[in-house]
C-alpha cells in the first residue's frame, strides 16, 4: 500500500561530488517517472557552504540530464523549484534546527495533517562526520508527526577503514538509530545484472544441478577501469582498491554468486544466506594475493610521493563449505587498466573423457557483464559448421541492448533511493554483513598499511602486473579465446 503523507528528502553534502553526480541525478530521474509526486515531496540540499537556493540548482542543472534522460528542460526547471537549500555545519544544532523548521514548514503546508510524514536523510558526506550528523538529525530534526510516518538515513561507503572502525561507525550509528531506518548503500547492489543474479540461480533448473564444486572449476568477478584516481588521489590514497572496490562491490556480488537459496525474498532472509557465505571465507593467503600501483599514480599532488596505496590487487577468496570448497573465487579490482568493465566469470570443469580433444579449445564458461552493454553469454562447444567434424567454441548471447531495445535500465542509485522510500532493504548491508566483510580483509590491509606488502608497479593502460596473470593460472583459470 502506497505511504501518503509528504516525503521530505534532505541531502546533506548537497554541494559535494556524490551529491551533484549521482543523487540528484537519482531524484531528477524518480521525479520525472513519477516517483517524486511534487505535491508530496519536497528535496532539502544541506552543506556547509553558504549559497542561495539558485546557486545550488545551478550547480546541480548540469549534472541532471544524461543520455539515459532525454527529459526537456521544463522538467529540469520543475525538478530544480522543489529543492531548498539550507547551510550549517555538520557538528552544531543552529544549522539542523533550521533544517528542522524548514522541513516541518513543507510539512504542514503539503500535508494539511492529513497523512504521515517521511524524512529520508541521505549522508553524501565522509564517514568521518557520520557520528555528529547522526546525532544532530536524531536531536533536532526526527518526524514529529503524530500520524505516523518515519526517518531514515542513507549512508554510503566507506564505513570505516577496517573491522575496529566499521565496528566502532556501526556502534554509534546503532546508539541513535534501529537497524530498520539505517540504509547502508553499495550501489553496486543496484545495478541490474546484480539484481538478476537471485533469478538467474533459483528460477533457472539449468542452473541448480550445476552450480557447485563437481562442476566448477573457478569464478572471476573483476572490475576494470581505464582511468586512474583523476582528481580523488586525496580520497583514493586513504582507502586503496581493496577497500574501494573489493571489499564492498565485489564481495556483495560474491555472496549472490555462492549463496545458497533463501528462505523467501524477504530482506532478511536473503541477507541471512549473504552473512553465511562471508562467514564462510577462510583466511587469505599472502602467496594468493597479488598487488599493484600504476606508474604516474604518485604524480598526483594528492598523492604522497612514497605512497604504497594499491590502485590494483587480485585476491583468491576461498568459501569453506560443501557448496564451494576447493573452488577458488578470484577477486580482480584495478584503475588504469586497458579497458572498462566488470563482469563475473563462471568456468566450468573440463569435460571427462573427451572424445573430441577440443580442450585445448577452451572450457564451458558462464559470463555475467554488469557494465558497459549489460550482457549475459554462455561460451560452448559446437561442430564447426561445414563437412567436417571439428569442434569451435562458440556463444550463447543475450545481449540487453538487443534484446531488451527501448527498455530503458535504471541507474544503480535511483533504484535503491526508491527502495529507501518504499522500506525495502534487500538491497542494502546489513551490519552483521559489513562485520564479516571486514573480518575478511582486515588482516591483508593492515599488513599492506604496515608496509609488509607492497604493489607491484604496471603501466597505466595495460592489464595489471603480470603476476596476477600468473596467479589466475595458478588457481585454475583457463584462459578462452577472446578473453
Ligand atoms: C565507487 C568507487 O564506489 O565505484 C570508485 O569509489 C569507482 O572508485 C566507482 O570508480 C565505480 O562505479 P561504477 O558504477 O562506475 O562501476
């Protein structure tokens, strides 16, 4: 049943990077779709900056319309009237009980009392000012309304640099608000090959027999960028690409992978398979670990000149159960490589016996692309079409783009603010989660922030260090044409 009541959705780092290139671009889409009722919703931007509402619109204008919106200018105008800004610090009451008045100014005047109201806060803020704005909002700027409603708040990664931190983050954050309103994001979860994962595994019966350690041999799940930390060195040197992309991105789509089915759909129990399967994940290994640091990363001035921050790793993560033991999960992150792309790579055994000695060929491979041109493909041998008997490997192709034309795929955050909006945390981290997460990496980056590991330089623009190559050999990958 649709919540009535107005919805107030305050954006605070509104002046920030995150803010500008993906939150409101969410909200703009969500509102031209219909989501953002306006005479429901109001968009507050908090920061510390002091500007006027315009500037801030301004600022925001030319983030709004992408080739995925081909919405005209009077919508951006209209999207643009709904958002108010207010300034004030992140640690002081003056700035939260203006926040406060203004939001409850919305509310009488859309409301008329009539319904509920709903507070969505949306931290696109470094962790660091969690604690204090976590407090200022539960102090000040709470729903009120006696009719029912509620308050929520978003907060984005990183949460913490290691376990004592996460966990320390996650007590604070837990003193002030319930699990049910805490909305931790990775926006990879949004995205939708990820979201097709649950399907693709229990809807499928070709699928079910197969996907365990009788049949699969390794799985990849890699993400590739062609370009380095571009102006974020100061923020990218502080965490490194395991605590920007591995730990968080790739792990959630690990848990989908190896998860086995859960209970129902419902939020907590998906996320009760998700918790089983990083619990499950056996120490790392040093010798099946693999780091990089592409040359010219130290020349950003953001940088420190003797930096050790990885800007690549390949890690072997290994799930100690009957589903999984023996398989090895390789874990590949890097920034200026020689392409864009993450994908998951599921390789399948060698057959036994084969009568066609085409393994030389290549193996049966599932192949998962998130990004760019969602795609699904199956590699398979087939006869070589002609007269004679030979075998070639060849694909299965489901292309989104083909096969799904004029069907526009929604951008990872705009999905899950909806979520936020509809009380639908499926797709979000629960703190159990995050817990296991970091017990899984936390000792392999203490040693690299302790020196004892160090990244192997690459050029920008190539695959990685060679001996992540080397390392995916070693672990069974076997390398198919075209890869
Ligand atoms: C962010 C990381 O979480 O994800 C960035 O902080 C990275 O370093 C980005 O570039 C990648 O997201 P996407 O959706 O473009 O793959």
């Amino acid at each position: 049943v649709p919540e009535i009541g107005c919805l107030s959705i305050i954006v605070l780092g509104a002046s920030g990077d995150l803010a500008k290139k993906k939150t409101f671009p969410a909200l703009f889409h969500l509102y031209c779709q219909g989501f953002l009722p306006p005479n429901e919703v109001h968009i507050f931007g908090y920061a510390r900056t002091k500007i006027s509402d315009d500037e801030l619109r301004n600022r925001i204008r030319g983030y709004l319309v992408s080739e995925r919106s081909a919405s005209p200018s009077k919508d951006v105008s209209k999207f643009l009237q709904l958002i108010k800004y207010v300034s004030g610090s992140y640690d002081a009451a003056e700035g939260f009980q203006t926040l406060d008045m203004e939001i409850s100014k919305h509310e009488t005047s859309k409301n008329s009392l009539e319904g509920s109201s709903r507070r969505l806060f949306y931290l696109a803020l470094p962790p660091s000012v969690y604690p204090s704005v976590c407090r200022m909002i539960r102090r000040y700027c709470m729903n009120k309304s006696n009719l029912g409603g509620w308050t929520r708040i978003v907060v984005e990664k990183p949460f913490g640099r290691d376990l004592g931190s996460a966990e320390e983050l996650s007590s604070q954050i837990g003193e002030l608000f319930d699990e049910p309103q805490i909305y931790r994001i990775d926006h990879y979860l949004g995205k939708e090959l990820v979201q097709n994962l649950l399907v693709l595994r229990f809807a499928n019966r070709f699928f079910l027999p197969l996907w365990n350690r009788d049949n699969i041999d390794n799985v990849q799940i890699v993400f590739r960028e062609d370009f380095g930390t571009e102006g974020r060195g100061g923020y990218f040197d502080e965490y490194g690409i395991i605590r920007d992309i591995i730990q968080n991105h790739l792990l959630q789509v690990l848990c989908l992978v190896a998860m086995e089915k859960p209970v129902s759909l419902k939020p907590e129990h998906i996320r009760d398979e998700k918790v089983k399967v990083l619990q499950s994940v056996l120490p790392i290994k040093d010798e099946e670990v693999v780091l990089g640091q592409y040359e010219g990363y130290r020349d950003d001035p953001t940088v420190p000149d003797h930096s050790n921050t990885p800007t690549f790793a390949t890690v072997i993560l290994r799930i100690h159960n009957e589903r999984w033991e023996g398989v090895p999960f390789i874990l590949k992150a890097g920034k200026a490589l020689n392409s864009r792309k993450a994908e998951i790579r599921v390789q399948f055994k060698d057959v036994p016996g084969d009568i066609f000695k085409c393994k030389k060929q290549g193996r049966n491979e599932f192949v998962i692309r998130l990004q760019p041109s969602e795609a699904m493909y199956m590699k398979l041998m087939v006869k070589q079409p002609g007269l004679e008997m030979s075998t070639v490997q060849s694909e299965l192709d489901l292309s989104y783009r083909q096969r799904y034309q004029g069907v526009t795929i929604p951008e990872a955050y705009e999905r899950l603010i909806l979520d936020t909006i509809r009380g639908d945390q499926q797709h979000f981290v629960r703190r159990d989660e995050l817990k296991a997460a970091w017990e899984i990496f936390t000792p392999l980056l203490h040693r690299i922030d302790n020196g004892e590991m160090n990244p192997i330089p690459y050029q920008a623009g190539s695959r990685g260090p060679a001996e992540a190559d080397e390392l995916l050999e070693k672990a069974g990958y076997v390398q198919t044409h075209g890869y």
